[in-house]
C-alpha cells in the first residue's frame, strides 16, 4: 500500500508540471533596427602604388664560375659549403676536344686577319696610283687649257695679220708672196688650235675613265674588305667563346678558383657533363648579401638608384626594407628582363645565397590623402562608391580614387577625413537604408 501512495504522488507532480509547462509563454527577444554594418573613420595618411617582383639572395662578392662547353667531368675535390682558397683546383674537366677547336680556330682567325690586312694593302696601293694619275691628268690638262688660251690669241694675230697683208696687197703695197706667208701662218695656227683640243678631250676622257676607275675600285674594295671582316668577325666571335671556356681552366683541364671564399654551388659531379650555360661553381662571401631581381621593361622605368623597397626572404623569416642600388638600363638578351640589386641592411642575418626573396616595390607615393580600405568601395556600371553613416542612416557617396596599395585607397573626392565609412556589410546597403553600427 506504500508503495502503490508514492508512486499515485509522483504521478501527481508530473501531471502538474505538465500543466504548467502548457500555460507558460514563450518570451520574445526585440531584435534592433537597421542593417547590421561595421565602420570605419576616414583618416589621412601616406599612399604608395606596390609592383611585386621575385627575386634571389645572392652574395654581395659573388664569383661564378662558367665553362662555355659542355665538358665531362673527371674529378672533383670540394663539395657545396666548403671553403676555397685562390689558386685551389674545384675539379678537372675533359677539354681535349675544345683545346683542338680552340688551336684551330685560332690559326683560322690570324689567317682571315692577314687576308684582311694584305687586300686592304693592295687596295689602298691602287687607289693611291690611281689618285696620282688622276693629279697629273688634271695638271696636264691645265697646261693643255693654257697652251690653247695662248695657241687663240696667236690666231686672232695671224687673222688680223692676213687681213691687213690683203688690205697692202690691194693698193699694191704687199706681195702675194706676203699674202700666201700670212695664209700659211693662219693656217698652221688653226691646226695647232684643233689638235690642242683634240688632246684635251682626249685627256678628259682619260680622265673620267680614271674616276670611274677608281669609284669602282672603292667600290669593289669596300666590298671585300666587308666579307672579309663578317669571316674575321665569325672566326673572332668563336675563338672568344672558346676562350671564355679556357678562362679559369689551366692546360690540364683543372677549373681553378679565381678567388677564395665560400663554395656555395658546384654542379660538377664525376662522370657527368658540365653544361656550357650552368656555373660549374659559386664562390661567395657569406658575411654580406644583396638581393638580386629581375623586372620588366613597365617596371625599370620607375625605379631609381635609393628607393626603398620592401623585402621577405620566407625561409630565413626575414623581412626588412632594402635599398635600390642598381638599375641596369640594358636588358638581358635571353629573358629580355632588367636587373635590380638591393642592398642587404648590415643587421640582418641568416640569409644564404641562392635563397629566394619577395620584393615589393613603392613606385608612386601621395602623402597626407585621404585613403580608405579598398575593400569598402563597390563598383556598378563603372561608378566607384562607398557608404558612409549619418545619424543612423546609410548614404551612399560616389567617388573618384588615384593610388592603391597596401589594402587602402587614395580617394581624390567624395570624402574627407573623420566621416564613418561603412567597412562591413556595405553590399547590403541601399541608399537611406536605417543602419546599426556593430563590432569594434
């Protein structure tokens, strides 16, 4: 029977709290008006454009060493990271076969040049004979116009002389011995005159055949001196590249280091081949570095010798701002990029040669702007806008912006500095939409 009370009680209490649980209401939660933004005060301050580039640690006294022939390698006596000391043989190349090239290219270069040098020679000897006959031409022919000057003056007396000879023969005061005398005489004058000329023709045509002669000797001349220049060039370009391949390597074939120093690369390993356009070695100093990069022809322009530039080396962890040293104003003939070096500031270590660095350059600043995170301006049908919040209420503000880097914006109108710019939520908006600011 006690049992069967407590378990009627306990059925009770259940049917209770069932019954109040039915008449409680659920309570209601008032939820604020107004789209939920986040905000931001416009603020003044500098902005620069960023131009990303990649980029190489490499050391500040760096020597690479390149054999310009593929060469197999026979011997090797250092390893990467060992120290070498000027005059200390890396490892031993066979370069039999180019040591033959280079011999032969060097009895075919000398031979081209004295071809050169000996037709050049006979040239210049047969303008310079051609150049003297052309000289006495022209001052015989100037003797010849003075002889005939002279030759018609004595006419004119020999034709003046016959008329006043007729003129005494007429009233008897000449004989017609005198008279034929005086014919004679005009006669052989106007011979002499005729042959004079004849002659000086005969010498200018001489001598506009000599002219031609010598324009065309010129002409053949410069001919054959550029063949032979382009087959001397040719056999002067090989033999420099083959001498760039004996550079630092001595008769037996041993690549020698040109210095001492770090040992940072060696792609030399015994029985391979070396390739012609690899350094076979690097040897650096470790104490300083520079970072090394390498930009378009939109970018070289803007950058100047003393820029500052911002540089992370990931692997070392090291992020710091380096200096523009170096802008090279020539492009490299395979990758048709400009070099840039940077300087390395002396309290940053850690940095190996060979390293890879990511350089972010500053090519155009504005200072004391009003700039704006970028991400808070929306775009449609080409208008820039952001929204700003004005007692409670979303406007909506076109604007016109200049730089951007950073995350931020340079904002030309539209804004100025202490307005609250909606950061947050700014895409849900709509012009005098009821706003509630949220979040920090």
């Amino acid at each position: 029977m006690k049992r069967k009370r407590i378990a009627c009680m306990l059925a009770c209490a259940a049917l209770l709290a069932l019954a109040g649980c039915a008449e409680q209401k659920p309570v209601e939660t008032a939820v604020p008006a107004g789209v939920a933004v986040q905000v931001k005060s416009v603020e003044r301050r500098d902005v620069a454009t960023e131009e990303r580039a990649s980029g190489a640690v490499i050391s500040e006294d760096e020597t690479s060493i390149y054999v310009a022939a593929n060469a197999k390698c026979t011997a090797v006596y250092f390893e990467a990271g060992d120290t070498v000391a000027e005059g200390d043989v890396i490892c031993t190349l066979d370069l039999s076969s180019t040591r033959s090239s280079y011999n032969a290219a060097k009895i075919s270069y000398d031979s081209a040049v004295a071809s050169y040098n000996q037709q050049k020679a006979l040239f210049e000897e047969q303008i310079k004979m051609l150049n003297a006959q052309i000289e006495q031409y022209e001052k015989g022919m100037a003797l010849r116009e003075d002889s005939i000057a002279l030759t018609e003056r004595t006419l004119a007396l020999r034709e003046k002389n016959l008329a006043d000879t007729k003129s005494l023969f007429a009233i008897g005061a000449a004989s017609q011995m005198e008279v034929d005398t005086a014919q004679l005489e005009l006669d052989g004058a106007k011979m002499e005159l005729d042959s004079a000329r004849v002659e000086l023709d005969g010498m200018k045509t001489e001598l506009e055949g000599l002219k031609l002669q010598i324009l065309s000797t010129t002409a053949q001349r410069d001919s054959t001196l550029s063949q032979l220049r382009a087959g001397m060039e040719s056999y002067r370009s090989n033999l420099e590249q083959l001498s760039q391949v004996m550079e630092d390597v001595d008769d037996k074939g041993n690549v020698v280091a040109p210095r001492g120093g770090m040992l940072v690369s060696l792609t030399a390993t015994e029985g391979n081949y070396v390739a012609a356009g690899y350094p076979v070695a690097v040897i650096c100093d470790a104490e300083q570095m520079k970072i090394a990069v390498y930009v378009s022809e939109a970018l070289v322009p803007k950058l100047h010798p003393g820029d500052s530039a911002r540089v992370s080396v990931a692997s070392a962890g090291a992020v710091f701002t380096g200096t523009v040293r170096t802008v090279d104003q020539t492009a490299n003939q395979q990758t048709r990029l400009y070099a840039v070096v940077l300087g390395v500031p002396s309290d940053v270590t850690g940095l190996i040669s060979g390293m890879f660095a990511d350089v972010t350059f500053y090519t155009q600043t504005a200072s004391d702007t009003v700039a704006i995170p970028s991400e808070a301006i929306l775009t449609v049908n080409g208008e820039q806008y952001v929204f700003v919040v004005e007692n409670g209420t979303a406007k909506r503000v076109a604007i016109e912006t200049g730089l951007n880097g950073d995350g931020v914006t340079e904002v030309y109108s539209g804004l100025s500095a202490g307005q609250q710019l909606v950061v947050v939520g700014q895409q849900y908006l709509s012009d005098g939409d009821a706003v509630r600011v949220v979040g920090g």
